[in-house]
C-alpha cells in the first residue's frame, strides 16, 4: 500500500517523497541553508528541531545553542533529533605556511622568528644565554639569594628585610608584624602591660584593668586648613600640623598679620586700613574726635577755636561760652513769611516780611478791622453785619436772632405779646396770650384728603374732604359694612363669607376651619370620635388614626411624620396602596446610617453598620451617587447585596472574605435564599493604593458552589479585583480601567464572564493562575482553575492581555484581544478552546507604559498566542489548545516570532509536554514586515492538527520559509490549507508537514493498514 508501512511511500506535491516517510537513520541529512551565527539567523532553539535537518555557518559568532558557544565560519550545524551539534569544518586541506606553498620546510627565519640567541629559539633549558624574562615565564634575574621579592613585570629583586618582610628577632620565638605603610612590616615591640604567647596577644592583667595598645595613630586637618604630617605613628614618632586654620573653625585663616585687623565674614581676616577701617591719633595729642566719612570708614576731627577736648570731655572754652558761626540765613519755607538779608557771614541784620498764613497759625491778611470771620485755609476776612452777625438795635440790650438760610443770621423783631427780659422770652400776658397770624392753609399731600377755604389771612374756615389712604392709616374706601379685608396697599374691600372667613356654624360656638385652597377657608365639621372645646380638639375614642385615612396633609417645615402612619400607592393600574414604611423600607441607604458620599469622610463605619443591618432584615444595601471613602472598612462576610445607579464610588478597598459556601449541586445540604453570597450591581470599585479595589476569598473546596455575580460594576485605580477559590460565579458587563492588573483570579472555578472590558493595562489585564497555597492542608487542589468561560470580552491596548497558567476547560468565545504586546499567554493550560476570536500582537502598550509603577515587560514580542508547559511540584502541566475561526495577527515590525508559538519542551525531563494541538477554519495574518521562518511553529507536541487554515504574508519577509511546521511532533495532520497569499518573492510558500489530501483503498482485514482521512477501506 502507498504511504503504510510495509509498503511504497507516496511522493508530496512537490513531486517528493515527505521527509517522514524516509528511514530513521542519521544519513538522512536536509540542507536548509546557511546560518548567522552572531545573530541567530534563522532563529534556532536549543533542543528544537527536526532530525537531520542541518545549516551551514555562514557568519562566525557565540550564540549559546545546545551548550556549544564556539562557531566558525564553515562548521555545520545539524540536529541530531534531541539537541543541536557542531560538525567543525576542519577537512579542508592546508593551502600555506606563512606564505609558503607546496613542500614546506619549518625553519625559525622562514617563520620570521628573531636571531638565535635572543631567547625566541628555546630548545632545551641550556639554549638560554639570558635570563628568562618575567612575562616569559621566568625571573629576569640570572642569580637571586634568599628571599625574593616580584615586581610585576620587571624582573625579581631579593627582598628587604624589615622592608618586604620582617626578621624574627634573635632569640624570641614570639614577635608582631605591622605594615609599615610602604608595602612591608616593621617588628612591633611588646609594650608594658602586654604579653604575646602562643599566637594570643593579652593585657598582663589578663584583661581586667590592664592597658591597651595602640597599633596606629593618624591626626586629618579636615576641613580646618590644617595639616598633619608624620602620622600614622606606629611605634614612637611625632605628628606635626602645619597649615593655617580657617576662620570657620576659630582661626584668622591667614599665616602672617600686623597691626589693627579687620574681619572679613568667613574668608580670611584682614589687615584693617587707617583712615579707612579706623582713625589714627594725631601725632603729639593724646586727644582726637572721629567722625564717620560716609564710605564705612572715619576720619578725625579738629577741635576748632571756642572748643576743648579734655578727659574725654567735649565742653566751649568759656563754660557757656560761644560757638564759632560761619554763616546765618533764614527762610520762611510755605509759611507765607519771607526772610531778607541774609545769608549773614560776619554781623548782619535778617528781616522778616510776606504774611502768616492760616495753615501756619497766622491770619493770612496784612489788614483787620473789627469781627474778623475765619474762611477755612484761606485768608481771614471782615464779618458782614447781619450776616455773619447780628447788631444790637440801639438803645436795648436784648436782641433775638434767626439764621438767615444763606450762611448768616438776621434781627428778629420781639413782637406785641411777647417780651425779652434778661434772655428770656415769655408772653406779655404771663405765658397764655396768643400771638398774630398773618396767613393759614392746609394741604392734604398724597394721602387722599383734600382742603378747601384757605388761606385764612384774617379769620375763616378750613374744610377736609376726600378718603384716607391705606398707606397713610386709612382705609381708602367711603364706606364699608360688616367684615373687612385688607389688600395690601389697595383700598379695603368687604371680606366674603365662606372665603375670606367662616361663618359660624347656628346654634355653636365651637368651629373648625380649614384652607378652601383658594386663599379662604370652609367650615370643618368635627366628626364622631373627636371633641373641640374651648378651643381644644380632642379625641373621645382610645383607638389611633386609622392607617391610609389621612390624605392631602400639609406638613410645616421640619416637621416629622412617622411613616408607619403614611400610605403610598404606586404609579399605575394595578397598583396597591401600603404603608410608606414598607415602602421605605423595600431596602436599606447607606445615607440612613450616616454615610456622606462626599470622597473626603470616611463613611466604614456608616457602610459596616448598613451592611450588618440589611443582614439581619434580610435586605439589599444601597449606595446614591457619590464616593464612598472605606479605607478601614474592615472584611466583610455572610450574605451581602449591594447596588448602586452607576455612579456610586467605593475608594478603598472592599474586602469580602468567607471561609465556607454550602454546595448547590451533588449533595444533600442545599444552598438556600439565606446562604452566603456576594453581589455587587452598578458600582465603581477605586482602590486608593497598590492593592485591589475589590477582593473575594474562600478556602478551597469541593466544586458546585455558588459564590458571586457582578453586573454592570467598573473598576478603577491600580488594581481592579482579585478572588481566591471562588467557585459558580458570574461577572457581566463590566470594565477594568485599572493602571496594573485588570482581574486576577487563583484557582477559581465554574465561572461565566460576559460583555467585560479590559484598556490601558501596564501589566496583565487577566490573570488566570494557582494560589500560593493550593492544595495547603489536603484541601481540593484545583490548580489554577477549571471551566472558566470568557464570551463576547474584549482587551485592549494593555502589555498582556489574558495569561493562564495551569488551567483546564477554559473558553474564550467571540472574543477579541487586539493591541497589546502579548494578547494570549498560556502556560501549562490545557484542554484551551479558543472560538470565533481575534488576537493582534502590537507593542504600543510596552512604549506608552514602560515607566509605570505596575509594568510588566513581554516575554515576548510578535506573537499573538505564546503557549507552553509550566511546573508543577514534581512534575509539570501539559499545555494544549485548539483554535476554530479565529484570527491571529501580528502588527509588530522586524518580529522574529512566528504568530503563533507552541511548544511541548519544558525541560530535559519532560521534553514532549502538549497535546491536543488543533487549529481548524483560522487565519494567521503577518500584516508588517518581520523576521520569521514561519507563521505557526508547533513543537515537541503529540496529535497536532492544523487543517483548512488560511496563511497571509504577502512578501513581507525575506526569512520566511514556511507558512508552518510542527518539529518533532508525532500524530501530525496538515492538509486543505491556503497558501496561495502566503508568499515571498512572489512565490508562494507551503509547510513540511502538509500533505495532499488523497483517496487510498484500504484492505480492512490488513493488520497494518493505518486510517487516514479521505481512505476508502473495502471488504476483502
């Protein structure tokens, strides 16, 4: 049969036999080319490779391949089917010695070697005829005695003792050493107090309150200026200073002063200047007068004529006596006076003129007669009779006078009736006299009166007609009857009976009135079971208010009903009425318990004591709008709901932590509406420091659990949420915004996360992976998780997208992870289901993110899936993965990577760790220049299957070799893809493993017979 063993081998679409179905033997070498050993082109993997695949070094280098660091140019590099070797390229023949060709004959001129005689000529220890230098290996030095001493490259000198080594001293077993601070020791002597036996150097005393030795003593100047020369002493010697010490440490910082000195801040002091710093005593005085000379010196003064300076007194010659005046004049500045004759040097008169003017105390006028009137700063003027003042009428001393309206006052005449006497004015007829009115009118202004009959200038009448205003006391109307109404400013009006008052009820004198809703009120009868009298209204019966009897009630400002006494009736057909409280009370506010929402409070123990509240009454907590500071909130557990409208801010972090869930599936304990639970709904959740904004833990346990659902809940700060063991949970429509990790989830389990969104992560947006106590204890050890479902998710512009390690059953369905550096991570993950997905590898976010606290830098650049085994305790995880209609890109330019890498090495133990490897209906996109052999790279991987794929690289680059290969992998299957854009040079590039899907008749009873797709198999 074709192709099966025992058979004939089939030839590939290459018209060639496949490489697979040629004999395992190590003479079946293929030649891929050449290879840059300096830079790893084309990339090679220590212990990944196909046997008997081999390239030619084409570049020298070191790259570490395999344990061989050391390649020529020529060597081959073949892999042997376990590591790669190096095959030296050594066969070739000599072609010259030295330039030499054909016969060659090895002498020291024809290699160029110097003269014989110059120890470049050694053939045995007696060809030396001078000593063997020092970098030749020897001494330099044809006879040495004693000890010798090497000096690097010079040659040997004999050591000196007390210099390079210290003599013992004659007759003492016992001695110390000390450097003597030039490259040798010098012979310490054993002071008093000291005793050296055995190696052991003690104090005679044995320790007790015997003295010490000093080995060293040095003396540093610092930054004094001074410096000390002679130490370290070591045995006896003298230290000497030197230098000058500086003004900041006491000194003058100079080494030479005379005379007076002046300092100089904290630079060196300085010689001070006569004249300048200080005045020098006249010569032949003992007295002398300094005066400051306006430059921040002085200069002396003379003691001039009529002056004496004795005793350090300073008196005028006379006692009293006079002064010596050089030169007098005077001036009489703004005061208005002038001074003239002046200035006086000798004897002189100075005359004084102008005017004193007001401001300066004077009157500012040459001349004044009489009462004088003063006019602010300007000049006094002459009172005016009768204006300024009153004149005495002649031949009376009493005079009465009136201001005149115009600055002044004006006579008034004592009239019939009335008398001055002694400055006071009384009737003529003892005080009840009248007096003379020469004319009376009246006027009624704007109060609405009117006056007629005036003016009355000898006698007469005055009438008053029309209506008082309101604004001037009155009514405004002529007449009103009964009741009256005040409007404001307008005229009363009369009040209406049943509007703007009650009529009282016949034949009672008690009466209720209540607000008509028009500005008037109507009669309240007061029904059965209440009493009003005098003025009291009260109940006759013992029972309360009927619940919802009371509607319409107006309520005065802070004032409080209860709301047991209220109704309400929702909006709609249909609707029931209930008391308010019930209503109120459907769910409990965190307001009501304290809380203030303002980002600055810290409401934890207002939110602590809602929570605990809505426990015990079975009731979901609430948060309105605003932010929430809980930093010491403290851990949460039991059964909590909490919702919000989607703008309620929690910043801290919210800790909820129970230690036991009841199963809800596989056993007989049910979980009930009472069981604890978490559930957060239209909340943002902000961590205020590097931790989590909201974390979930339990211990690990069986699975069928049911633990927490999120819906609709945004996450923001450094790190979003982290959960521990948590099982049977659901996270729906909600954002990650977070600036280091999105989600971190450790051996959860059962879990469905729908229509999330993940951006701008420095680290990893997802994190699927073990607890650092896993299986702690004997506890269930799920690793790192089981059936975790990602469904309609998308993650972008984050440095790792979603990284799973030691997970089984995860799903990620119509998903997408686009522009981050590694959109997809799996490390010994199995049974990993990826469907109807797209990964782009871009390394925008490592650039933009780079210095942020949180960043974690790729593994990898250019490849949208990185998949491979990791460790485990003993052993390690497999890793394997199939792919259905999804797509695979990469968008980073010069990639080495292929765009999808699997590998099954994990180490030298476990070498073949992936299995079940499929990629079905997908397409691999390279969208940029790259550097890759090939687009799919699957390795060291057991039942691989990639068929019906489409691979797109349209000359994008010049390495590229394959579309895609699986290297020592066994169960491979590859047909039905397209290559027909998967080209270079225009010319289109296939894989290796890709066979031609053909039919072949199979006898079925043939024990050898293998099945292949696309076999027909008969009956023989």
């Amino acid at each position: 049969m074709v192709g099966a063993p025992g058979g004939v081998a089939s030839l590939g679409i290459d018209g060639k036999v496949p490489l697979s179905q040629l004999p395992d033997s190590s003479g079946g070498l293929v030649y891929l080319g050449t290879w840059n050993a300096s830079t790893n082109t084309p990339t090679l993997v220590s212990g990944v490779g196909t046997k008997g695949f081999f390239y030619k070094v084409s570049v020298a280098g070191s790259t570490l391949l395999d344990g061989v660091s050391t390649w020529n140019i020529g060597d081959q590099v073949v892999f042997s089917g376990t590591i790669w070797e190096r095959v030296a390229e050594s066969t070739a023949p000599v072609q010259s010695v030295n330039g030499m060709t054909g016969a060659v004959i090895i002498t020291r001129t024809g290699l160029g070697a110097a003269a014989s005689g110059a120890n470049f000529d050694i053939t045995s220890l007696n060809g030396l005829t001078t000593p063997l230098s020092v970098s030749q290996g020897g001494t330099g030095r044809a006879t040495l005695t004693g000890l010798v001493k090497a000096n690097g490259t010079a040659q040997f000198s004999a050591a000196v003792a007390g210099v390079d080594f210290a003599a013992p001293t004659t007759g003492t077993t016992a001695q110390l050493l000390a450097n003597n601070g030039a490259g040798g020791f010098v012979n310490v002597t054993l002071g008093a107090g000291l005793t050296f036996s055995g190696g052991v150097l003690t104090a005679s005393g044995g320790g007790g309150g015997g003295s010490g030795t000093v080995t060293s003593i040095n003396v540093s100047g610092g930054s004094t200026g001074l410096t000390f020369a002679g130490g370290p002493v070591t045995t006896a010697g003298t230290i000497t200073m030197s230098g000058t010490l500086a003004v900041g440490n006491g000194g003058t910082g100079r080494t030479t002063l005379t005379g007076l000195l002046k300092g100089a801040g904290t630079a060196a002091i300085v010689s001070a200047v006569a004249g300048v710093d200080y005045a020098p005593p006249s010569n032949g005085s003992a007295s002398q007068l300094i005066a400051n000379n306006g430059t921040g010196g002085f200069t002396n003064v003379t003691v001039g004529s009529g002056l004496s300076y004795v005793g350090g007194v300073l008196t005028a010659s006379g006692g009293a006596g006079l002064g010596t005046v050089t030169s007098v004049q005077a001036s009489g500045g703004t005061t208005g006076l002038t001074f003239s004759g002046g200035p006086i040097t000798d004897s002189g008169t100075l005359t004084v003129g102008g005017r004193l003017n007001v401001a300066s105390g004077g009157t500012g006028a040459a001349t004044l007669t009489g009462l004088v009137r003063g006019n602010g700063t300007a000049a006094f003027s002459a009172a005016v009779a009768n204006v300024d003042y009153a004149i005495p009428p002649t031949g009376t001393a009493s005079q009465l006078l009136a201001n005149n309206g115009a600055g002044g006052f004006a006579n008034v005449v004592v009239g019939s009736g009335l008398s001055l006497v002694g400055g006071v004015l009384t009737s003529s007829g003892g005080g009840g006299g009248g007096g003379t009115v020469t004319s009376v009118n009246v006027s009624g202004g704007t109060t609405g009166l009117s006056f007629s009959g005036g003016p009355i200038t000898t006698s007469g009448a005055i009438t008053m007609t029309g209506t008082l205003g309101v604004a001037n006391g009155g009514t405004g109307v002529a007449t009103l009857t009964g009741l009256v109404k005040a409007n404001g400013t307008s005229a009363f009006t009369s009040a209406v009976a049943g509007t703007d008052y009650a009529v009282p009820t016949t034949a009672t004198a008690a009466q209720l009135l209540a607000g008509n809703g028009a500005g008037g009120f109507t009669n309240v009868a007061v029904g059965s079971g209440l009493s009003l009298s005098g003025g009291t209204l009260t109940s006759t019966v013992t029972a309360n208010i009927p619940d919802l009897s009371l509607t319409d009630i107006k309520i005065a400002t802070n004032a409080m009903i209860q709301a047991t006494k209220l109704g309400y009736t929702a909006i709609g057909a249909g609707s029931l009425a209930r008391l308010m409280s019930e209503r109120l009370g459907d769910f409990l506010s965190v307001k009501d318990f304290g809380a203030k929402g303002d980002g600055t409070t810290n409401d934890s123990v207002a939110i602590a004591t809602c929570i605990s509240a809505a426990q015990a009454a079975g009731k979901s907590v609430f948060f309105p709008d605003g932010a929430y500071l809980i930093s010491s909130l403290g851990v949460q557990t039991g059964r909590i709901f909490l919702w919000g409208l989607g703008n309620a801010t929690l910043k801290g972090t919210f800790y909820y932590q129970q230690n036991t869930f009841p199963a809800s599936a596989g056993t007989a304990t049910y979980q009930t509406a009472t069981s604890p639970y978490f559930d957060a709904a239209g909340l943002n959740f902000q961590s205020t420091t590097l931790d989590y904004g909201l974390k979930l833990q339990t211990t690990a346990q069986a699975y069928y659990m049911s633990t927490f659902s999120l819906e609709s809940c945004n996450f923001f700060g450094h790190n979003g949420m982290w959960a521990q063991h948590m099982v049977g949970f659901k996270l729906t429509n909600c954002e990650f915004n977070n600036v280091g990790r999105g989600l971190y989830l450790e051996g959860c389990a059962d879990a469905l996360v729908t229509s999330c969104f993940w951006k701008n992560h420095a680290g990893i947006a997802t994190t699927i992976t073990y607890a650092s106590n896993h299986g702690a204890g004997g506890a269930v050890d799920r690793r790192g998780g089981s059936n975790i479902r990602f469904v309609m998710c998308s993650w972008v512009l984050s440095v790792y997208g979603m990284w799973a390690e030691a997970t089984t059953n995860l799903v990620l369905e119509s998903c997408t992870i686009r522009g981050c550096d590694v959109p997809l991570v799996l490390r010994g993950s199995s049974g990993v289901k990826l469907v109807a997905s797209t990964f782009t590898t871009a390394n925008t976010a490592s650039t933009l993110f780079s210095a942020v606290t949180g960043y974690v830098a790729p593994v990898t650049n250019g490849a949208a899936l990185n998949a491979a085994p990791s460790g485990y305790i003993g052993g390690e995880f497999h890793v394997g993965v199939s792919a259905n209609m999804c797509e695979f890109h990469n968008q980073v330019a010069g990639t080495t990577f292929p765009v999808v890498y699997v590998t099954g090495n994990f180490n030298a133990t476990y070498p073949n760790s992936a299995s079940g490897i499929k990629f079905v209906d997908c397409d691999f996109f390279q969208d940029v220049a790259h550097s890759s052999t090939t687009m799919l790279w699957i390795i060291n991987a057991a039942g691989v299957r990639v068929l019906d794929n489409r691979f797109i690289s349209s000359n994008q680059s010049s390495t590229l070799t394959s579309a895609w290969r699986a290297d020592n992998c066994t169960g491979v299957t590859g047909f039905e893809n397209d290559f027909s854009n998967c080209t270079q040079s225009s010319v289109s590039l296939g894989s290796p493993n890709e066979r031609t899907l053909t039919t072949t008749f199979v006898q079925a009873g043939d024990p050898s017979a293998v099945a292949r797709p696309g076999d027909i198999w008969v009956q023989p």
